[in-house]
C-alpha cells in the first residue's frame, strides 16, 4: 500500500471511498463535505492523502485549516475530517497509516495542532486527547456525554498549555450538521 497527495483527477475515487466508508445514510453528507472542503478557500492549505493498494484507492484523509480565536500567538492549526477506509480495506492498519503519514506532513509543514472530533476509543492511539479539558472549544458545543470525541494533538511540543480559545474551521465545515457525533 503506497500513501500520496491526492490530485484532482482523483476526486471520484476520493467520492467513491467516502459513500462507501460512511454508507447510505451518512455517505451523502460526507460527500458533500469533501466537495465542498476541496474547494474552499478558508479551508487552505489542506492535505488531503490517498493509501492506494494495486492502483485501488482504499483509504483517503482530509485535513483542513484551522484557527484558534484568543490566540495572542499566530498558531498554524489543522483539523482532521473526515477519515475513511473502504469497508474490505478496514482493521488493517489502512486509517492509522493515513493519520500518520498526514500528522507528519503536517508538522513538516509547520502546523502546531491538529483537531479532529470522532471515536474517543480510536484517535488516541494516534496521539490524540480529549481537547476541551486542555482549553480548546469547538466550532460548536458538543453535547457532555461525547466531550471525549473532541480531540487535540499537538506538533510541537509545548504548544497546548501555552494557547487556549475556540477553534475556528473552514465555511463549509463551520456547519451545525458537521458538528454532531
Ligand atoms: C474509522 C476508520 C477510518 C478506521 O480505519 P481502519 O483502517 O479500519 O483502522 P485501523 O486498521 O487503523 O484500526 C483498526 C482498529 O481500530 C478500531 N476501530 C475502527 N473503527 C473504530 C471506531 N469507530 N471506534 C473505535 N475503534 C474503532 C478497530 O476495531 C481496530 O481495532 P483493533 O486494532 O483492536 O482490532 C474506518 O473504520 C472507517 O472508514 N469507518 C467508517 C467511516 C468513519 O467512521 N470514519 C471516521 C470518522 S471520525
């Protein structure tokens, strides 16, 4: 399996993992999203990765630009939305190899927090913490029962601690519907 940028000749496969991954009932909205997402100005730079096994896209990850509001320091901050891996592709290490190839790029890159609000028993084998607790408000309020599913992992070490506020992500992905569990 081979991890790249995406390219925009490869948007129907992008499409296709994201219907398939989130199904009938969600796949529409996610599709939507990455549309969207893809072509939203406030939403770069993004990084948006595909993991292709026998020139099959299996897998892509989406990161978008985002900013903390109350922070006196210019901080470079992503958020992660959404992940999917083909339904036959999954429990194969296929997600976790995509949240690392693009938390890597990202601190190349110089991005200092990364975001993502999803499964509190799977991000955190990726270096991701509950957020709220350390300062960082979402773009909407998540309900107290899924507080965990609001995550945060730092690039650079020290950062959290030293900026708090709320997070600031994209037009298309600042959206109500986007912002529930
Ligand atoms: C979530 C998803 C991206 C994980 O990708 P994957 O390639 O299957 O994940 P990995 O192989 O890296 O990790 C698999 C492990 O994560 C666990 N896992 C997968 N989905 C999980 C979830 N929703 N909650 C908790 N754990 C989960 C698996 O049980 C497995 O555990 P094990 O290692 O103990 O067997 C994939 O299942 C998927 O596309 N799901 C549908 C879309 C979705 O929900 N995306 C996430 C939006 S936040």
């Amino acid at each position: 399996m081979k991890i790249r940028k995406s390219t925009e000749s490869d948007l129907k496969d992008v499409l296709d993992v994201e219907t398939q991954a989130f199904g009938n009932e969600k796949g529409p909205e996610i599709v939507g999203l990455v549309n969207g997402l893809l072509i939203d100005p406030t939403a770069m730079p993004l990084l948006s990765l595909l993991a292709v096994n026998d020139d099959k896209t299996i897998g892509h990850i989406l990161f978008t630009k985002a900013r903390i509001t109350d922070s006196k320091e210019s901080i470079s901050a992503a958020i992660l939305a959404p992940l999917a891996v083909l339904p036959d592709a999954q429990c194969q290490g296929v997600g976790g190899q995509l949240i690392e190839e693009g938390l890597r790029l990202l601190s190349e890159s110089g991005v200092a927090l990364v975001f993502v609000l999803g499964h509190p028993d799977y991000y955190p084998r990726h270096g991701f913490k509950p957020a709220g607790a350390l300062g960082f408000e979402a773009s909407y309020p998540i309900p107290n029962e899924h507080a965990n599913a609001w995550m945060v992992q730092e690039l650079r070490p020290g950062v959290i601690g030293s900026v708090s506020g709320k997070i600031i992500c994209a037009d298309v992905l600042n959206q109500p519907e986007h912002w529930r569990e």
